[in-house]
C-alpha cells in the first residue's frame, strides 16, 4: 500500500477540488451570530474546552450524558475497558459493560414518559408522490413498535437473533427496526435498491431466522418489484440449504385497498392508483404485516440488555470483496449518535430535521432513526428521490415542513446544481438554520453553491467525515463554533483523538498529509466483524498498532483543519457509496465471456467517481455492445444498480507486474487518458499500455 498522495482516490472528489480550491482555499467563513448566540457551543474557544475534557476524562465526560439515559441497572464496573493495540493481545473494546438498558424504550419510552412528548410528531412521512404524506407521533410509534414487538416474539423471535429488513423508506422500516430493538434481536438492514444476489449473501452471513419487506415501491418513475427480489434471495437462501422460515411483508402499494383509519397499526395511505403488481405468495412463509399487527396485543415489556450487547449488523463493502457485517452495540452507539446529532445539528426542541439519506445505509441508521429519536427530534421520513416530479422536491419538502435543519450528500448536491438555482430559489427556504454533508469529499465548488444558493449564505454546513464502523460523527465542524472552509470536515468531534501517520506509521505533527487513524476508542466505534473478529482486527488495526485505521488519507493544514483526501485502499466511493474493486472485477468475471477484469473509479461530475472497466474476454469471444449491456446487467443483479459501470473497456491484456499484480495505478491514468505515468518500469509488457490507450472508452455508454 503506497502513500495516500500516491495511490489517493482518482475521482472526482481531489480533481474536482482543485478548480474551485485556488478561490477558496485559505478563506474560512464564521459561523454566523445568530446561530451561536444559541448554540449549545457557542464558540471555538468552547468546542476546544469540551474536546479536551472529552480525551482527558472519557469516563466522566460520556458518564455525564449517559445519566439523561435511562439504565435498568447501573454500570457495575469500569466505565470504559480496551485495548487498541494487536501486539498486547486482542482488540476489544468495551463502554459501560454490565450495565442494563434498552434502546427502544430510550428512544420512544422515555419520550412519552420521561420526557412526556407523546404527542409531537416523531415524522412526517413523504411518500414518492408529493400527495402521499403522513405523520407519526412519539406515542403512536411506540404503540406500533410494540405490536410488531408482539409479531416478532409470536414469530419466535428472541435476544440475540438475527432478523433481515428489506424495504424501502416506509414508516413500518422505522416500526420493524426498533421492534427488533426492543426485543433484543440484531436487525440486519439490505438497502433496498441491492440485489437479491447480495440480500442472499448477507442472510446467509449472519444467518437471519426472518424477513421483513415489502410487495413494491415506486422510486421515482421506477416501480421496484421488491416481493420478487426478496422471493429469489429466499429461494436462493434455500438452495444453499438455509430455509428461512418467516418472510412478513408490508402491503405498501397495495396500501390502498386496506382502506384508512385512524388506528396507529393502520398504514399511511396512498393515494396513486395501484398498478398490477403480481405478488406471488409462499404458503407458510410469507404473512402480510398488517395482518399480523391486528391479532397483536399493544404492549411489550422490553428485553433489558447489557451495554455491550449487539444493537444491528450493517454491511458495508470489504477490500476482499465480501461485505463485512459491522457490528454495533447497544449502550454505546446510543450515547454516540444521541450527543453528535444534539452538537452537529445544535438541536433544540422545535427543529425540523431532515436526513435525505436511506435508512439502508449507516446515514439512514444513525440520523433518521437512532440519534432524532433519542433526542425526542420531529424529522422527515423521505420515501423519493430529489428529482421528481421535478428538480425542486427538496426545496417544496423543506418549505412543507418548514426543515431546520438539513442534511444530504455531494452527489446529491452536485446534481441538483447542474439544474441551476432556479428550482431552489422558487421555494422560500426560509425554515432553514443549518445545512450538512456527508458520504465523501465535498468539492469546493459544490460546498460554495450550497451555502449561496440552498443556504442564502446564512446556514452553516456541518462537512461530517464518518464511517459505518464509525457509528457517528468523527470530524465535523459545530454550527455555532467552527469557522468553516469549504471542503474541510474541519475538527475531530467530542472523544475522538485523530492522528496522521507516515508509512512508518510515525505521528505526523503540524501541517501534514497521511493515514487517517484514530488513537482511543470512542462510544459509537464498531466492536467486531460478525462471526469474524479476526477480520475486525486486521482490517482496522493491524497496519498501525495501536490504532484504528479509517482506511483514508488525509491532509492536516496550518490551522490544524483536517482536509480527506479520500480512500486509500482498493475502495471506490460511488455518489458516497463505498463498493470495493473486489466486488465488481468478481461479478464481472462470473461471466462466462469475461477471462479477467480490472476496476477503477474515474471522476465523475455528479456520482464523485464512477467505474471504469477493464474486461480481457476469454477466446472466442468478442466485444460488443450487447456484450457491455450483458456485463452492466450482471452486475446490477450481483450487486445492485449503484454499481452499474459508466464505461467498460475491452482488454486483449492488462496491465501486470513480473509478479502479476494488476497495476491499477496505471490503469487509473489510461482511464484518464493521461500519459504521465510514472515509473512503469515494472510493467511485465509495456506493450499493453499502449494498446490500451489507443482503445479506451471516450464517452459513457
Ligand atoms: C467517505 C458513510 C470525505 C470516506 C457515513 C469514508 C467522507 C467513507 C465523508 C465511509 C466526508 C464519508 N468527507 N469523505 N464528509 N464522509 N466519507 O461507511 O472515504 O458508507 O471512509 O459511511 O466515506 O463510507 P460509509
């Protein structure tokens, strides 16, 4: 693994920097007075104070905010207990052990009780089409969880099963969650926009005993079948000698003909017509959802768990090629995303707070569901896409519901503006205070047009660089306290101590360009792979011991602000999506035609980086168009359509070292069309190279 200036991302993100880097670089921009006059931090001054008690006292720091949680028994023993350093022994990390809690009954209990807001809305739920909308409150969620807490248990469902969720953004996501929360079951949640292939292969992993979906959803004009992918990853599933016995759906299209009311078990409804969707239906398997819900009784003591019981698997892309399933726990997660989404967004009681991300991911995870709820947070629950009907959607939502505060991704940004200011500025915006990102490097040019024109220059962004692994928040400017500069995720949030190291894995000091790393556990940090602790340990901590390694380069400037410069491992970032070289060349190759295969990522205006293809066939066969489309659909099957390749190339040979190593270094700059290509002294042929510039792909096919 080479240095990250060397091997840094080749996507748009560092290339797309530099147009808009020379105007702003070295200009910062304050927060604004009104937002800090009643920030919970009001200044730099204050952020500094807080962040060094929060690494010199973590225990006393992070025991002052787990007493406003509630605790069925307190914390017997030492508040926190690691080790970080694989030299000393195994990796462990351990926040509050032996203490009893529940998350659900955190975050809808102790609302309604505790905090005695039963009544406020927990979300408003738009649906796909502008018409179909309707909101929840605290009290009616909490009625809806434990019904479906009553399904689960009847289902046979108990502490510690695995239980997978395939939906779309529907509030019964959000029921189907937490009712696992409550009782102690691990929820395994699949983006719904993957594939049965990868629905299959991730229930097998964590051998789910149950399946949550949907009969079909509209994303934008699209009708997404979803009972037929969950049906083929079942049969799957069952080919590989692994019958999952329960499939539960939610009659979400069909909603209609289940009629209205105002029972909190009764779905939202919907107003599009329903078109003829053929669901096929497995006796003995599958159950509808709001069947069940009505035999269930409506309350459901909760199962009391340790603090460091397992709260959800989440899977995200490995450099091998296989998911990894991210493990997090209950007592400590809880305390993360709680206090980042209370500081990062400066939360006060009367906001309206909008994630646009998808609950599938850890975005969805932490901010639409954990961290809004256990602050007794109204937040918007977003079935659509952000370009339909029309390219205002956001805008028409944000002034609906009079949004707060909004938080969304670059690719998001960067293809909205393409479409110019007009369908922002048509809508007030008025509502807004604070702007965020997340998911990969903002450029610049991006960050500059979402303060002028979505933000009217008054609105902080909050530029938050986390993980999956991470749980929350790690470097992340505080609305009220942090001078922003455009393309910086700025400082290290409450608990978290960054470093940059070296290749010696040597701490850099000052101004400095390096590994990302993490020296001391934080409460939301991962704690093992599932059913793989050794592949915890040496993806995250094997290279530096002693640390834990983001797998990101990064570059620290003379103000001590940390700039990503982007992954460093064989990681692309996809419109923030992280999917793994591994992964594609894989699917690529299981086609017959396909002999070898290399991916890269190549800059992208709007996804931020896209994949460029290298596929040598195997003889006698020869490329085509209908061989690309054949290849690009392959994919979207294995992995799900975000991995659809922008180009594919035809590859007589690739690239290799004497050893055989794929240089993909060097296939980056063919991709790229750029001839400067440094020491190739190592190419086996530098014939090859030759070739393969004069046959790349000029446009996107
Ligand atoms: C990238 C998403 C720069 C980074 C929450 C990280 C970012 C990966 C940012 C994790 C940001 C995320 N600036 N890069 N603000 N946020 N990344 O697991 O490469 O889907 O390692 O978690 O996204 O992606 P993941």
């Amino acid at each position: 693994m080479g240095l990250p200036e060397e091997r840094g991302r080749s996507g748009g993100g560092s290339g797309v920097r530099e147009e808009a880097g020379a105007r702003s670089r070295g200009r910062s921009w304050s927060p604004p007075p009104e937002v800090s006059r009643s920030a919970h931090v009001p200044s730099l001054q204050r952020y500094r104070e807080l962040h060094r008690r929060s690494l010199e006292e973590p225990r006393e720091f992070w025991g002052d905010i787990a007493k406003e949680f509630y605790w069925k028994t307190p914390c017997p023993g030492p508040f926190l207990q690691y080790n970080f350093d694989m030299t000393k022994g195994k990796i462990f990390i351990e926040w509050m052990k032996g203490a009893t809690t529940n998350v659900c009954y955190n975050v809808l209990d102790r609302i309604v009780y505790e905090k005695k807001l039963g009544d406020k809305v927990a979300f408003y739920w738009e649906g796909n089409e502008p018409e179909e909308t309707t909101q929840i409150t605290y009290r009616e969620l909490l009625v809806q969880v434990c019904h479906f807490s009553n399904v689960l248990r009847k289902q046979g469902i108990c502490k510690g099963d695995r239980v997978a969720i395939y939906m779309p953004m529907i509030p019964e996501l959000v029921v189907a969650m937490l009712a696992c929360a409550r009782l102690g079951a691990l929820h395994s949640i699949v983006f719904a926009g993957f594939s049965s292939e990868s629905l299959c292969e991730r229930i097998l992993d964590s051998s789910c005993s149950l399946l949550i979906t949907t009969d079909a959803f509209y994303r934008g004009e699209k009708l997404v079948n979803l009972k037929e992918l969950a049906d083929e990853a079942l049969e799957k599933c069952r080919e590989k000698g692994f019958p999952v016995r329960c499939c539960i759906v939610v009659k979400h299209l069909g909603r209609a003909e289940l009629g209205t009311g105002d029972s909190p078990s009764q779905s939202p409804p919907i107003k599009r017509p329903c078109p003829d969707v053929q669901i096929s239906w497995n006796e003995g398997v599958d159950m509808w959802w709001h069947e069940l819900m009505q035999e269930a009784g409506d309350e459901c003591e909760p199962e009391w768990c340790d603090a460091e019981d397992p709260l959800f698997i989440l899977y995200t892309s490995g450099s091998t090629g296989k998911p990894k399933g991210v493990v997090h726990t209950v007592g400590g997660y809880m305390l993360y995303v709680a206090t980042t989404f209370k500081y990062v967004f400066d939360f006060h009681a009367e906001d309206v707070f909008w994630c646009t991300a998808d609950i599938g991911w850890i975005t969805g995870h932490s901010y639409v569901t954990y961290g809004p709820l256990a602050n007794g947070a109204t937040s918007v629950l977003f079935e659509g896409i952000p370009t339909y009907p029309d390219m205002s959607r956001l805008w028409s939502i944000v002034d609906k519901y009079k949004v707060t505060k909004f938080y969304t991704a670059p690719t998001a940004i960067r293809l909205l503006m393409k479409f110019g200011d007009e369908p922002v500025t048509r809508h007030s915006r008025a509502s807004l205070q604070v702007l965020g990102t997340v998911g990969e490097p903002i450029n610049p040019e991006a960050w500059l047009w979402y303060h002028r024109v979505v933000g009217a220059q008054r609105c902080p962004i909050v530029d938050t660089f986390w993980q999956t692994e991470t749980g929350g928040h790690m470097l992340t400017p505080l609305p009220g306290a942090t001078p922003m500069k455009p393309g910086s995720a700025t400082f290290p949030f409450f608990g978290v101590a960054p470093a940059v190291l070296n290749e010696s894995g040597e701490e850099l000091e000052g101004e400095a360009e390096g590994y990302l790393v993490f020296k001391q556990p934080w409460p939301g940090i991962m704690r093992t792979v599932y059913g793989n602790h050794e592949r915890f340990e040496t993806t995250y901590f094997k290279k530096f011991p002693g640390y834990y390694v983001t797998g990101d380069g990064c570059r620290r400037d003379q103000d001590g602000y940390y700039w990503i410069t982007g992954r460093i491992d064989d990681m692309l970032n996809v419109s923030g999506h992280l999917l793994s070289t591994a992964e594609v060349e894989s699917a690529l190759v299981e086609h017959e035609a396909v002999a070898e295969a290399a991916v890269v990522g190549h800059p992208h205006p709007v996804k931020g980086e896209c994949l460029y293809c290298f596929v040598t066939l195997c003889d006698g066969h020869t490329f085509s168009s209908t061989l690309t489309e054949e290849l690009k659909k392959q994919i979207r099957e294995k992995i799900g359509p975000i991995a659809t390749p922008d180009y594919i190339q035809n590859a007589p040979s690739l690239p290799k070292t004497r050893s055989g190593k794929i240089m993909r270094r060097v296939l980056r700059k063919i991709a790229q069309n750029d001839h400067d290509l440094g020491d190739v002294s190592t190419v086996a042929d530098p014939s090859v190279i030759t070739q393969l510039f004069n046959h790349r792909c000029l446009t996107i096919q």
